[in-house]
C-alpha cells in the first residue's frame, strides 16, 4: 500500500533544511567567489549543511520573534524545521538541486510515495533589484510518464530580498492553478474522471462474480440474468434470496455503463461492462466463471471477450462459515435461503477483527476534500466484506473507502448458535491534518 503520496515528500523536502544532496552546477572554489544569487541562498537555506543554514536566510525580524519564542518557551524553531529532514533523508534515494537551468530539484526513487521521480522546474526567476521572485513547478513521474495531479497545475513562490548583503527568504505561497480553456487540461481532467469511474465499474464486476459464485454454489447453475441474481420479493411463497444487492447493477445500468449476463449455461456464464456511449474513451470490462477480470481499450464488449487484456486476476471467492455450500432442502427440492440480518453500525463495528485504514488520495489531499463516504455492506459467514454498495460520498474519496473495506474482516455473527450474513452500513471518515 501507498504509505505516503508523491506529493507529501516534495513538500517535506521543502520544508527541511538538511538532506544529504548532490547540488548540480556548482561553482569551482575559486580566490574570488561570485556574490551569491537568490537562488544559491534558497537552496543552501533548504538544503544546506552547515549549522545556520536555515537562520541565515531569515529576515532580522524573524529572528527577534524566533529569539522572544526561545526565552519564552523554550522552542526552537529552525531547530524543528531542521528535524523534519531526517524522514525524506533516512528513506534513502538520490536528490539533486541546481543553481542555474529549468531544473531546481530532482529526487529520484523517492522513499515515500509511488513515484519514481519528483522534480521541480524554474517557470519564472524575476530579479528587481534587491528582490527575487523565485517560482518552482512540481512534477511527478510515474511508469515512465508525467502523471496528472487532479490534473491540477501546483506552484510555489518563494519572495527573496537583500538584506545586509544576504538573500532573506520573506515569503513563501502556493497556488493551485485550474486551466479551464486549456485542452489539455481539460483532456486530463476527462480521463482522470474515467479512471475514478472506471475503478467504480471493476467493483461492480467482481460484485457480479461474488453473486454468480454464491448462486452457483445455492442453485447448482449459473444465473443467466442479472436480474436473477438481485431479483427480491416472492416466489412460490417464500423469500427469493437476494445474491447481488446493488440495485443499479442488477438492473442492468450504473455509472453509464450497461452490465449484462450472457453465455451461459448450468456450467458457464460471461458478464461484460460495456459504457452506454461508444467511443467514449472508457474501457470495456469482462469476465467468466473463472473469475479474471479483463479489459479492452476501445469500449467493446466482443473484444474483450475475444482479447481482453488481464486487470485483476481470480477475484477471491466467498467463504461460508461451514466451508460448505448452504444445505438444499430435499423434500422441497429448493435451496434454503442463507438468513441474513441487519445491524446497527455500532453493533457491527464491535464485530470488527481487523481495519485497514483507507489511504487518503493523494489528488483529493492536495484539492483539501474531506468528509464521510458511507457505504452499505454485506458481511458473510465467515466474516468477510462480499459485497459493498455507495450510499453517500465523494467521488474523490469512494475508490479509497471501497479499496479499505473490503479488506476488513469481522467476527461471524451468530443467531440461534448459527453464523448468518450481516447486513449494515460502514462510515469512513476522511478528515485533512490542521497541522
């Protein structure tokens, strides 16, 4: 798992003071050096290595304040700044920094996060006189391309000014800059949607393959329809069992896709995803009774049947707590239905054996969404996650809380000394760090 972003590491190489670099373009010692541009002085002030490298580059002011802040409570604070370096330089990889070109910084096989290279460019070094404005552009490149942030443009100022003959640091801001007329931006934000709606689509395939496994394993065949699988209500005077419970799927429609069940036959059974508008841009999904889940880059359903390529190999199969399939009723011939409860979120929760935690995304951090993704979960005999369904959330944050979820695991809940599927509703908080 993803245990800090890409971004996160480039803004903590910012705000340290002594990571061990390897600075490009230097000067050769000579009897005469250069006066020190603006630029030298923020990056000996952010990445130096002797002992006031951080103060030196503050104004006067700022150290007053600093000096009232140390008589009065003891804290030092460059002496803070300084320790956040030790993480980013204890991870290990290789970071470079340059005193003149388009490069300012290069860090490459950061430690944090799943970007192999982070670096940041020069877009504007306005020098008036005795004042510098210094602006830096971040980029993150992932499997060999740059990757899109949201797709967002994130930049940094940083305000120098001559003081006593030394560049001082005076301010520092961050922009985040949406191109609303630019195609390409705007091409970015279409296929950044696509994937967050594409992530939503491969869920409900595997919620398919849950349902066709537990129907298989209830009736002895596969369903042949969709509706099969979600139908409720009577059946020859009692409860139809419910084996797919997203409504929107078993209906056939969901996130402008159209999902269907064909193939099939008491040992075999396909079920495509196919986006309702051709040509979209999004991908078709597919699979069998073998649990592969396969994908085809043009949208059609026949494709990847025919060639699709692998995404996601055998989905897990559900595990009843007998590790048998439900007894048939032999009199009757008809299976008897898997009794299902529904509990409270409070009562569920004190079911819980592990939690992973979600991962909060990257994009939605950096874009400051925070809030509560609710999610309706179906719990079974052993305790697994089966199947999840979105109540309530935002886009930016459902992929993460369905990823984290899914990987709980609870307590069988007994009734009358019985394990039964569990049926109740589980809320992920996603709250963004004051600090």
């Amino acid at each position: 798992m993803r245990s800090l972003s890409g971004i996160s590491f480039a803004l903590a190489l910012l705000v340290s003071s002594s990571v061990g670099t390897q600075v490009g373009a230097q000067t050769a010692p000579s009897q005469a050096a250069p006066p020190q541009t603006a630029r030298q002085a923020l990056i000996e002030m952010l990445f130096g290595e002797a002992p006031d490298h951080f103060e030196k580059h503050l104004p006067d002011v700022t150290h007053q304040t600093l000096d009232k802040l140390r008589r009065k409570n003891g804290q030092d604070l460059p002496r803070i700044i300084s320790l956040l370096a030790a993480r980013p330089r204890a991870g290990g990889g290789k970071l470079e920094t340059f005193d003149t070109g388009p490069t300012f910084l290069s860090a490459t096989e950061p430690p944090y996060g799943q970007y192999e290279k982070i670096y940041m460019t020069v877009e504007r070094d306005d020098l008036a006189g005795d004042e510098d404005q210094i602006e830096l552009a971040m980029h993150m490149i992932s499997d060999g391309k740059e990757e899109a942030l949201l797709p967002i443009v994130l930049r940094f100022t940083f305000a120098m000014k001559m003081e006593s003959e030394v560049w001082r640091l005076n301010e520092v801001s961050g922009t985040v800059r949406f191109p609303l007329a630019d195609p390409v931006f705007l091409k970015d934000l279409e296929e950044y949607e696509f994937r967050q709606n594409e992530q939503m689509v491969l869920w409900s395939v595997r919620a398919v393959i849950n349902a066709e496994r537990l129907y298989q394993s209830a009736q002895g065949s596969y369903a042949c329809a969709l509706s099969a699988l979600g139908a409720a209500g009577k059946e020859a005077g009692a409860t139809k069992r419910v084996y797919l419970y997203d409504s929107q799927v078993a209906s056939g429609k969901k996130n402008g896709y159209t999902f269907a069940i064909s193939g099939c036959d008491t040992s075999h059974y396909r079920v495509v995803a196919e986006p309702e508008v051709p040509d979209s841009g999004q991908r078709a999904f597919c699979s069998d009774e073998s649990g592969t889940v396969r994908a085809s880059a043009d949208g059609k359903s026949a494709t990847c049947l025919a060639s699709g390529k692998v995404v996601e190999e055998k989905v897990p199969a559900a595990i009843h707590a007998t590790g048998a399939p439900p007894q048939n009723n032999a009199a009757s011939g008809t299976s008897l239905p898997a009794q299902r409860v529904r509990v409270s979120q409070g009562v569920a929760a004190g079911l819980i054996l592990s939690k992973v935690p979600p991962i909060y995304p990257p994009l939605a951090r950096q874009a400051r969404v925070k809030g509560t993704v609710v999610l309706k979960a179906l719990i079974n005999q052993a305790g697994d996650v089966e199947s999840l369904e979105l109540v309530s959330g935002d886009p930016m944050l459902t992929p993460a809380a369905l990823d984290a979820v899914k990987q709980w695991k609870y307590r069988p809940y007994l009734l009358n000394g019985n394990a039964v599927y569990v049926e109740t509703q589980v809320t992920v908080n996603f709250a963004l760090s004051e600090h």
